[in-house]
C-alpha cells in the first residue's frame, strides 16, 4: 500500500516581500500605534498565512492588484483551517495592513474593507463568584502554614493575585508593573495597556497594603523602574510564570483548571458591575476602548440576577 502523500511545506517569504511590505508595516505598529509584541506576533502571523496561501493558490497578482473576489476565497478556505474568532482577528490585522499601504498609496483599494465573515457565537466571559475568589486568595497562608512554601513566595503569591483581582490588571499589565508608576497613598497605578495607553488603576487597600509590605520585607531599596512582581533575585516575572502559579491554587481551591489570569480581570469586571458600578466607569478601569467590550460583563450581571430570581422567586 502507497502512503498518503505527505503535507508540501509552507513557501517561505521571501526576504524582499518582508523588507518591502511586512517591515515599514511592522515599524508603525510598533513605534507610532505602542502595539504590543503579542500583537505584532499574530499580525505577522496574518499576514505570512495570507501571502502562504496566495503561493499555494498560483495567484500572480501583487499586493497591489487584488480584489475582493481573491479575498473571499481566501476567507472560505482559511474558515477550514482556523476557528471563527481566529479568523476574524486574522482579517482585522490583514484589513489594517491593507488600510496603512492604502494610504501611502502602495495599493488601489482595500480588498479586506468589506469580506463577509462568519458570525461570531457571543461567549460570555468566565469568571469566579466572590465565594471561589475567597477560596482562591486563601491559597498562599494555607500553603505557608503547611510549609510547603516559603513567606516570600507567599506573600509574593498572593500579592499577585490580589492586584490582578483587585485592580483589574492584565497579565501583560502586572508583569510590566514599576514601583515609580505606583501612589501609596491613595492606592493608584499608572499602568500601560492595550497600545501603550496609560490609565489609572485603583489597587484596593489589600493589594495596596500588601504591596507595602512586600516592598518592605522582599524588595530591599527598589528604584522607580523596578518591577513589582519579582522571583527570589529581584528578576521580572514573565507572564508564564504566573500562569503556572495560578494553575497551583486553583487546584488547591478545587476550581476549574481551565481558568486564566485573565479570569480575575473578568470577575473584577463582573463584580463590580454586580455591586452597582456605572458601565463606563468599569470600562475607564479595564481601559476598554469601545464601550461594547465592557458590556459583555452586563449579561453576566444579568444572567446572574436571573439565576437568583430564579431560585428565591416563588413565581419564577
């Protein structure tokens, strides 16, 4: 029996196609739109698959000369290879390249500008309810009682977790975290998002008082550009590091395993909509751009109501 013929490797992209439309393109993301690395990352992703498949397709034409019809079959063979969400993030990246050369007229048109897409399902956010938060943020003392840990990594633990809870942060956003962006008096961060935008951001007076107990016992004479979030040598966190810690006490909490540090920002979110807050002031605190990002967290809120009214109502 013959074997199945093997997958043909990806062309690769010639160095002239990345210095001529990848590289400038690259440059303004980075150093006039502050995007991030993750997002350059999966732009450029976008844009290699984009070009891979025009090669396999046998399509001759340029950048220059494509239309809406090469693009809608790209769309249709692309929704075999990547779910729904991926696509469109691959779109919008490549809908952007297009929007930069077309206005320094590299190109005659947009063929990205209106490419139907599938309909993305609307998934609700997960989150913990205030109980599991408790359950969680308890897991550093119940592991230094049982020495199994040591009260750096304790407090250092736990104070990781309650400024991701307790401020709201983004992984990207806690590791970056300085001591010189942080006021200890009235418990506020500047903290860079999305873009390098700056915001403040409300700590809470746990997260602030256990930061200056932290910086006390651990940090020694730490300098405005040291990071906060630290190992035992005073070096950065990365953001695997903490997804690994918290993956530790989830399981000692008994919670789902599948939770992220994004989560605590999610049950921020949630809980403060929950105990009333104003939805554009939790989306000044997240440091959403459009509203409609922060009002994933009402059906949240509101599916939560039905949830209790539906338990406690006699008519429910």
């Amino acid at each position: 029996m013959s074997k199945p013929a093997s997958t043909p490797p990806a062309p690769e992209i010639p160095p002239a196609v990345l210095a001529e439309w990848w590289l400038p393109y690259a440059d303004y993301l980075a150093k006039e739109r502050r995007y991030s690395p993750y997002t350059l990352r999966n732009y450029r992703q976008a844009f290699e698959d984009f070009y891979r498949w025009l090669a396999r397709s046998g399509m001759e034409k340029p950048f220059d000369e494509l239309d809406s019809r090469e693009v809608r079959d790209f769309v249709i063979e692309a929704q075999r290879r990547f779910g729904r969400r991926t696509l469109h993030n691959h779109v919008s990246g490549l809908r952007a390249f297009f929007k930069f050369w077309l206005a320094r007229e590299k190109v005659k048109r947009n063929p990205f500008s209106a490419v139907p897409l599938p309909k993305l399902e609307r998934r609700l956010p997960k989150f913990l309810t205030e109980e599991q938060m408790t359950r969680l943020l308890a897991g550093p003392q119940r592991l230094l009682a049982n020495g199994q840990i040591d009260a750096f990594t304790a407090l250092r633990d736990r104070l990781v977790m309650e400024l991701l809870y307790g401020g709201g942060l983004r992984v990207s956003e806690l590791v970056g975290l300085n001591y010189g962006a942080i006021d200890y008096e009235s418990g506020v961060a500047r903290v860079l998002g999305k873009g390098r935008k700056e915001r403040l951001c409300p700590l809470g007076k746990v997260a602030t008082a256990l930061l200056v107990r932290f910086k006390a016992e651990f940090a020694g004479q730490p300098r405005p550009g040291s990071a906060v979030v630290i190992d035992r040598h005073h070096y950065r966190l990365p953001v695997r590091q903490v997804q690994l810690m918290l993956k530790r006490y989830l399981a000692l909490a008994e919670l789902p395993m599948d939770l992220t540090p994004h989560k605590l920002r999610h049950s921020y979110a949630t809980h403060l909509l929950n105990a009333g807050a104003d939805l554009r002031l939790v989306q000044e605190l997240l440091g959403h751009a459009q509203l409609a990002t922060t009002q994933v967290y009402t059906h949240v809120s509101v599916a939560r109501l039905k949830e209790i009214h539906a338990k406690a109502h006699p008519r429910a």
